[in-house]
C-alpha cells in the first residue's frame, strides 16, 4: 500500500500526529522513515480509523485497545470487540484463580 507522511495521514484522520505517532509508539500500526520523514501506509490509516473509532465511539481504553487488536485481522469488526473483551476477562479471571 501506498506510504503517506504522517501529517498527511493525521489530516485525512482528523487527528493530531502526535496521536498517530503515538499509535506507532504502542505498536498498534506500522510507520516508516526515510529522509527524516515518517510514513505510514495504506493499512495503518485504516488501523487507525479503526483504533480511533475504538477510543471515541466505543470508549476502549488502551488496554482494551490492545488485546482487540491482538486478536483480529483486518477486515476488522466492531460487532466482535465486546466478544473478544468477554474472552480477556474471563481468561483474567482464570489466571487470577489458579494464583489464589
């Protein structure tokens, strides 16, 4: 896919590059340098859309936000996400009982 700087993509995604470089930071998307430049492709916009959507509308927190994205592969899917939380909770709770 395509590279785009990062403060194109953050523009497009109507968000700060601090944000998208944040998300570069936790390694929930992939970014690139080149001349001093940073870039994202096509797959980490749309990762980040979806991480972004994941924040604002379904108010994830980071924690969250990151045992979702360890579990799906694109195309991602909204409709799993609280699926996917019932399972981290509830293998939390398994290893939190075996520890007692």
């Amino acid at each position: 896919m395509p590279q785009q700087a990062i403060a194109i993509a953050a523009r497009a995604l109507q968000i700060d590059e601090t944000t998208l470089l944040e998300f570069g930071r936790k390694s929930w998307i992939k970014m690139t340098e080149k001349g001093g430049l940073t870039y994202v492709d096509g797959h980490g916009r749309y990762k980040a859309r979806y991480i972004l959507h994941l924040r604002n509308r379904k108010h994830l927190t980071d924690q969250q936000i990151s045992a979702v994205l360890s579990v799906q592969e694109p195309p991602y899917s909204v409709e799993e996400v609280d699926g996917i939380l019932a399972q981290v909770n509830a293998a939390a709770g398994r290893q939190t009982d075996t520890r007692s």
